[in-house]
C-alpha cells in the first residue's frame, strides 16, 4: 500500500473514548502506538490529547501484559482520578492473545477499581478494518455497557460517528430545536474544543456521562449516523437490550439532513420548527444562487465511507460529478453505494474501498478534475496537479476551524458550499485572463 | 496565572517531593530516582536513573524503538525507499509528521520521503506470516521507483509471529543486483524507549551502507556531521556555515541525507557529533573500523557555533582554515550582536524548562544563556546517564534486561581501509590544546546549582513543575504543547519548532532570539480572563453616560 486513506483501529477507539465524560483511553501495547495517537489527534484538534499506555517490553510482549494492565489501571486512579477508563487493544497484545474481560475481572477481584468507578475495553486489532473500524468497535464497547430495561425513559440514543466535536454540538442544537430528548454518545464536545482560561483540567466538563450511557437500554429508540462508524453499536442496543434503531446517513449536506430531521422529529414525535426550516432554505438558497459554478465541475474526494458517501450524495445535488472516490477502509457495501448515488451522472466513475491515495493521484492524473476533497495528505496531490483543493476529513493537520464550524446539518452545508466556492472562485479568479478578469462574481 | 515567584522561595527538595506525593509508593520511589537535584556532593556528582522501563499507565512524553529508527534516523533519508512491514498505522504516522527537509533531489533526483509505503499487514498475515507479502511490496517497490536502496522496518507483531525480514530483504537485494534491499527489527516493544531505535537504525546503517560509495568524495576538511536531522532546516544553515568556512562535510547522519552521502562517510577525516544519544554509536564504529576520530560539537547558539567551528579548525591544524573559520564568526556574529541587543532587555531573566529529546534539553540551554533566561528545570525523554552526567560513566553502567535485547554488534579495523587519521603524538598535543576526542561531559555539569534534573518526565509532574515553579516557557513536544498553553505559559516545540526554524548556526540564533522574544512578551496571555472575570462584583450601579 502506497500513501494510505486509512489508518489503524487503536486511534478511532482512542478517539472515541474522549467522548466519555471524565474518561482516559488506554493503550494496551508497546507506548510508541499511545504517542503517535496522542500527537495526531494532538495535532488534528490543537488540544491536549490525554492516554495511557500498558508501556509493553519484550518481557510483556512474551509473557502477556497481565501485569502491566493491572499497574496501569492502579497508577492511572492513583494519579489521574478519571471516572471511566477505555482500554483498547493494539496489534502487539491482539496478536499474544491478551483476554481484556479476564484482566479487568482481575483488577475487580484485587480491588484496585475505585467504587463508582468503570473500566471496560474493546477489541481494536490494528490489522484489520481501519481508524473507523476501531471507532466503531470502541463505540460497540460502551453499548455493550447497556442493560436491558423495562422503564422506558422517552430518550433517543443519537450515535454520531465519527465526527468533529462543532459537528456533535451541532446535532444536539438541531435536536434541542426539535424539542427531542436525546443521549448522543460519544460526545468530544466540551473535551477537544476547550477554552483558554490558565487553568488545566485532564478532563474538560464535556462528554456523555458514563452512567447516561449504561441506561442507554431505557431509551425508545437509536439513531445511528453512519453505516461504518455507528450502526454496530446500534444493533447491539437493538439485539441486546431492545432498543430499536434506524441506521442513517450521516447529515452531511442537503438530502442526508433532511433525512436526519424527518427521522428525529418522528421519533421524538414533534414538528420541525421554522428555525430548522429557514436554515434549510438557506441552503437551499446558496445552492441555487451559485449553482452556474458547480455544475458540471468534476471533483476526486478521499476520505472515509460515511463521509464519503454522505458528500457524494451532496456533491450529486448540486450537478458536481464526483468522479474518483477513494477510501482506505475496506468494505463492499461502499462501492455499491457510490454507485447507486452517481448512477444517474452522465460521467465515469472510479470508487474504491481499500484503496489509497496513490491510487487516486494515478486516476486524477489520467482523468483531471476541478475540485479535490480530502484530509491534509491531499495537498501533496494538490500541489502536483496544481488542483483546488478542500481540506475535510481527518486528518487536518495544517488548517484550523473543524472542530469549532460545524459541517453537518444545513448550516454546515453552508460552510462546506462556501468552502468549495471559496477555492474555485480563487482558483478563477487567478487564472482568469486580464480582459475577462471581472469583479462580480 | 499569578507572576513568577522569586527563585530563593524554592526549595527543590520540597518541589521534588511535591512532584512524588501522588504516586503509588512504588511508583514514587521509582521515579525519586529519576528526579535529581542538581548539588555538589562531597567527592561526586548526584546521580541520575535514566534508560529503564516507563511506567505501565503514567502518561510518558516517550515513544517506541520504531519511532527511534525509521521516524527519526531513517526517514530524513530522502533516496531510500522506507517500507514498513506491519498493520497501517506505524507507517502512516510517521509519514511526513518529522519535518526532515530535505534538498537531496537535487543530487539524486529521487524524493521518496512524500511516500508512504507499507505491507498493510491483515489478520491471515498475522496468521500464516507476512514473508510473502513483503516480498511482493518490495518488489513492487523496486519496480516502481528503482531506488538505490531499500529499508524495511518491522513492527510489533513481525517480530512476535517471527517473520525473518533479514533473509527477505537478502534474498531480495540478490535478486535485484542494483538497489541494496536491508532491513530493521526495530519492533516497538523493544528497549524502554525511541533510544533503542536509534541504536538499531546505527548498527544497520553501518552494515549495509557505509563504505559502499563507488565514488571519491573530494573536498578540504572532510568532516561526518552525526546527530543532525534538518528539523525545520537547521541542516541547511549548518551546511552555509561549512560550505563558507571551506569544510566538506561529507555526510550528515541525518537530515537532508542521501544514500551515497551515508556510504561515503568512511572517507570523511573527522565526525562531528551533535545528537551523543542517538548516534554515538556511528561515531564509536567509524573509529573503530576506518580510523575516523570523533569530537562532540555544537552548533545550536552562535557562541556554541564559533566555539564548535573553531574546535574543527584545530583539529585540522592549516592556518588556512583557521584563519578562516575567524572571518566567517567575524562575519556573522554583528548581525547576532544585534539581534540580541534588541530582544535581551525584554527575555533577560525570564525562565525555562526543557524536556526534550537525548540532547536538545541541553543544546538549546545556550541560546537560553545568550538570551539573560535561566533554565529552572531540564530532562531528556530517552537519554542514558552519559548524557547526563558525562561519558565518564559508561564504563561504570551495568547492562539491564532490555538493553541486552539489543544488537551490540563487534567491529574491528577494517584490513584495506582503516587509516587512523591522526597519531597518538598528535591526539595527544590536541587533547592538551583542548580538542576532546571521544569526550561528552553531558547535562548535569551546565546545570545551575539546585535546578531540577528529571528523567522522562511526564504529564503529571510536568504540571506540577509549571504550577510551583511557574516558568516563563515550557519546551517539550506535540503531545505536551496544549496543556501547557492551557495554564497561559507560552509552550515551545523543540522537537518538531511549532512549524519554525532553523535555530542552528548563526541565523539559527537570530531567528531563535526573535521566536522567544514572541513567546515570552506575548500579549495574547493577558487576555485569558475576561473583564467581568477580573471585577466580579459592581460596588455600584451605574449611571448610563
């Protein structure tokens, strides 16, 4: 594999498990795996990253890391005092077989888990799947932490995926407009978007409350955003404690949204108020208002297949052609649902799971585009073909402003069409000759 | 934050045992080791623990052996197609995260560092063995870039389920005839820390690549320069400085290197070291094999610069080049003369700490010193004791379970090429002019009395540090910069300089003097709280004006 559209599974679980309140993740491997996550999520966010580390040695890494695990979860409540801490597991204790469930039932029995406090953990082996897949079986872990019930509290359950914390704030406001009573886990907002005040705190007041997410079984229903990141964790719920789900797209852009809102407000058994309805007009309205710029503009987007799919779909609305979509992380279903959503385009186009952006550099060099869409890595492609290019996805490791602007829902929309306008009215603006250079646009 | 307290209401012991309270006793009294206070003892100087195992759960500023080999010493080598055989992830993050610049193209035509290449190791990998997939991703390797060379590294799980990537890359390199295939056990459980990583990516370099340049490098005073990676191009202004003074250097160990350059290192008359930890090793080995002498030099500070230029000239003992060596410090230091006159009354007297690397905490104490600043505090991540108590100390260093895990390997002079560049006479009347060979004095001794050593300090004791003894800068890494900055003191990066440099050489200085001075006189820490916060409460209603 040449330049990847994916990484390993450990940094989704790490991620994830930001999004419990009060919660270290920990590394159960070698401590190079906990650096190299702390310093990109470190560098996608601009936040201190706070994880733990089993710290393997060639000793551990023979005899099993029983013993670490144990000094670790005995100094991290010594020392840092979190509420909750998320192992995940890592290529190296996968492949010597280290059982999590037995370790921790273990430090139970050795009484070094303080009353009230919760240590689970899940399965992320980094050889298979991807950072999603490790989101997903990270977010699996806390539904596993569910009970069935017999009280139903009225909540619905919202799974985001993974996505920004802006992007998480900005589905509990359009939830709080529709008057839902909702529990999204995870949530990194309030953890990874935190202010500067000359006071530190390990654990920012934000993410979902461990004990919300152990009653996630009294809830009457699961939203899941996205069918990689979220639905696992959803089904379980389903399967394990009935509660019912609806899988989702994630709500990117005009016709995911839409979705999105219908669902909520049929769930939660209320209107849409005006407020939703004027912004989506907005949106609606800027898609019309610059449509002459996108129509027919051919763009290449990499990425991972939630977002992707949710993009293409928008991409399609406003007559882009999306016409090279990349994703590193494996899965059928993606290929035929890109498929499905640009069948009615009039160009050719080339889609691939468990691909990787050499890959796209060759496709976009054979067939040129207008418009590229991607994590930071895509601007070496950029630069090369000289191309437009928008920064979305992770990681972003050069630009600044995904986790405080949103771009779910239809204000989000709004910014990801200024975004796509932005750099190709630039880009004309550069390259327009003297006597056609003009000032309205 | 409230402003600094004067140094004298410190007492180090009490801010050591400040730093313990917290721990588990077997935690505190492990790391008590690692916490030194920096004091005269009658006979000898305090001693440091330093290279043992982290501590399973404390959050380290540590990596792994893999970061230490292919992120640091391998990956600035822009001509050698790096693969990494494992799952995803070790590859990608350490793909274009290390800011190794590098202008070799224009020598070999070939830039492999935007590359990220990897075997993507799956779960039948894992279980039947990935030899074959290797195989296949170098030769596709191979056909696609028709590189020189070809470095594997292996990650964690090779080495548990024994895939034997040395016969691979044998086989492979046979095979193709014209590109040297070669590769690393660099799995990241090994060692304690990225330190073993460098000693691996050293043993490997000087077996398979250097003294394998088919071509006689030319030039007057021919010097190695190890322990240079061109972070933020401090390895470009070094080279400006050698290439005006009239020094070849040959080879730097590693930033902005070559292939070639690496092979041609046995021909070079003197290695300078700059990095002791991570490449002391190289330095030992030439020697040993080819006769090449070592000195540690310094060029991070324009005094360290002069002082480490004129080192060179000495040794080299031509009138000619040590005349000239003055021209270039004469030359060059007006403009730091300058730029320290503007920034030194606002930095002088601020104060520092420093966590950082097996050797920065230490270098860059001299620009602190040339800016007025103390440094209150100061550790490595991965250090060993010589770097900081001084090489003195080696022989006296017992070899733990994990050090033993890695290669040592033997070298003795080569039979056609070894040629002692100097006599023991001449050695010997250098010494006497103060040209030290072999020598490393390390951290501890420029160290103010009472300041606080600490050994691979981490999240939890960094905090305190900062809340006790409230510095005007904190410098460590990435994953420190945010919580630092959190508490409003101003954070600098000096693995990766926050995007900046060079702060090597002479413009290296100025641009540092300029950077700190941002830093420590920033209005933007006065804004952390806002009016209302300042004055809570209204004594009186106000009339609208």
């Amino acid at each position: 594999m040449i330049n990847p559209a994916k990484t390993c599974q450990p940094i989704g679980a790490m991620y994830a498990a930001l999004g419990i309140k009060g919660c270290l993740p920990h590394s159960h491997g070698a401590q190079g795996c906990c650096a190299y996550h702390r310093s990109t999520l470190t560098r996608h966010y601009k936040e201190p990253i706070s994880a733990s580390s089993s710290s393997f040695t060639e000793g551990a890494s023979v005899f099993g890391g029983q013993a670490n695990l144990l000094q670790a979860i005995n100094n991290i409540f010594s020392v840092y005092e979190p509420d909750v801490i998320a192992v995940h597991t890592t290529c190296l204790s996968e492949t010597i077989g280290d059982d999590l469930p037995q370790i921790f039932n273990k430090a139970i029995k050795d009484q070094i888990v303080p009353e009230g406090k919760t240590v689970f953990g899940a399965s992320t082996p980094s050889y298979i799947g991807s950072h999603v897949t490790g989101f997903s079986n990270m977010v699996k872990a806390m539904a596993a932490l569910a009970q069935p019930s017999d009280n139903k509290n009225g909540t619905i359950n919202i799974i985001p995926g993974w996505v920004e914390p802006s992007d998480m704030e900005e589905l509990k406001r359009l939830a709080a407009l529709i008057g839902a009573k909702i529990m999204m886990f995870p949530d990194t907002s309030g953890v990874l978007d935190a202010p500067l005040t000359g006071t530190y705190s390990m654990f920012p007041g934000g993410g979902t409350p461990i004990d919300k997410i152990k009653d996630a079984g009294s809830a009457s229903g699961t939203l899941a955003l996205g069918e990689w990141c979220s639905a696992d964790a959803a089904r379980l719920l389903d399967t394990k404690c009935k509660v019912p789900c609806s899988i989702l797209d994630m709500p990117f852009g005009l016709q995911a949204t839409d979705r999105f809102i219908d669902a909520l407000r049929t769930i939660a058994g209320s209107s849409v108020p005006d407020e939703i309805s004027i912004e989506r007009g907005k949106l609606v309205d800027m898609m019309s208002d610059m449509h002459q710029y996108f129509y027919g503009k051919k763009v290449a987007i990499a990425g991972d297949p939630d977002q992707l799919i949710a993009m293409t779909e928008f991409l399609v609305s406003i007559d882009m052609c999306p016409v090279h979509i990349v994703t590193g992380t494996p899965g059928k279903k993606f290929e035929k649902r890109i498929r499905e959503l640009t069948g009615e385009m009039d160009c050719e186009v080339n889609v691939k799971a468990k691909g990787d952006l050499f890959l796209l550099h060759q496709w976009i060099k054979n067939e040129p585009v207008d418009l590229l869409i991607g994590n930071t890595y895509c601007k070496y492609i950029a630069r090369d073909e000289d191309l437009p290019f928008v920064r979305w996805g992770f990681p972003i490791l050069d630009r600044q402003g995904h986790q405080h602007f949103p771009t779910v829902g239809y204000t989000g929309g709004l910014r990801l069409l200024e975004k796509i306008l932005s750099v190709l009215l630039d880009r004309k603006d550069r390259d327009d000759p003297e006597e056609v250079f003009e000032l309205v646009l | 934050m409230t402003k600094a307290q004067k140094l004298v209401q410190w007492d180090p012991h009490n801010i050591k045992a400040k730093m313990l309270e917290k721990y588990p006793p077997k935690v505190a009294r492990k790391r008590a080791k690692q916490i030194m206070i920096n004091e005269a003892q009658e006979n000898s100087t305090p001693e440091i623990v330093a290279n043992v195992r982290t501590i399973p759960g404390i959050i380290t500023m540590r990596g792994c052996t893999y970061a230490g080999c292919k992120g640091v010493i391998m990956g600035p080598a822009c001509d050698i197609v790096n693969l990494v055989h494992g799952p995803i992830g070790c590859s990608f993050y350490a793909w274009l995260t290390r800011r190794n610049q590098t202008d070799g193209i224009n020598d070999t035509h070939s830039n492999f560092l935007p590359y990220c290449m990897s075997t993507d190791m799956q779960d039948t990998d894992i279980i039947f063995g990935g030899e074959k997939k290797l195989e296949t991703a170098i030769q596709e390797a191979y056909d696609l870039f028709k590189p020189k060379a070809i470095a594997i590294f292996a990650t964690c799980p090779v080495g548990l389920i024994g895939d034997d990537i040395h016969a691979v890359a044998k086989k492979m390199c046979a095979k193709f005839g014209d590109c040297n295939v070669f590769a690393f056990s660099c799995e990241g459980y090994k060692g304690v820390s990225q330190s073993s990583g460098h000693h691996i990516a050293n043993n490997q370099v000087f077996t398979h690549i250097v003294g394998n340049s088919p071509t006689e490098k030319k030039g007057k005073y021919k010097i190695n320069l190890l322990g240079e990676y061109n972070i933020g191009g401090d390895g470009f202004e070094i080279d400006r400085i050698f290439v005006k003074c009239g020094i070849s250097n040959i080879s730097t160990f590693s930033g902005n290197s070559t292939y070639d350059k690496f092979a041609s290192a046995n021909q070079a008359d003197l290695s300078c070291v700059m990095c002791h930890r991570s490449i002391n090793y190289v330095a030992d080995m030439l020697e040993t094999k080819y006769g090449i002498p070592w000195i540690k030099v310094n060029f991070i500070g324009a005094e360290a610069t002069a002082k480490s230029l004129r080192k060179i000239a000495k040794y080299f003992a031509e009138k000619e080049l040590i005349d000239r060596v003055e021209e270039v410090i004469a030359e060059e230091m007006p403009a730091v003369k300058a730029a320290i006159k503007d920034v030194l009354p606002r930095t002088k007297d601020k104060t520092a700490m420093l966590f950082v690397g097996g050797s920065r905490a230490h270098h860059y104490q001299e620009l602190f010193r040339e800016l007025g600043m103390k440094t209150l505090s100061a550790g490595y991540e991965f250090a060993h004791r010589d770097d900081y108590e001084g090489r003195h100390v080696l022989p006296g260093l017992k070899v733990d379970a994990d050090s033993r895990n890695i290669e040592e390997i033997k070298v003795s002079a080569d039979p056609e090429l070894y040629n002692p560049r100097k006599t023991a006479e001449e050695v010997a009347a250098l010494e006497k002019q103060g040209v030290d060979f072999k020598e490393y004095g390390g951290l501890n001794p420029i160290m103010d009395e009472g300041t606080l050593v600490v050994d691979d300090l981490n999240q939890f004791e960094a905090e305190k540090l900062v809340e006790l003894m409230k510095p005007d800068l904190f410098c460590a890494g990435i994953k420190e910069k945010y919580s630092i900055q959190k508490l409003g003191i101003p954070m600098k990066q000096l693995h990766s300089y926050d995007a900046g440099g060079p702060y090597a050489g002479f413009r290296g200085a100025v641009n540092f003097y300029q950077e700190i001075d941002r830093l420590v006189n920033s209005r933007i820490w006065s804004y952390m709280q806002a009016p209302w916060q300042k004055n809570p409460e209204l004594s009186a209603t106000y009339a609208w004006e």
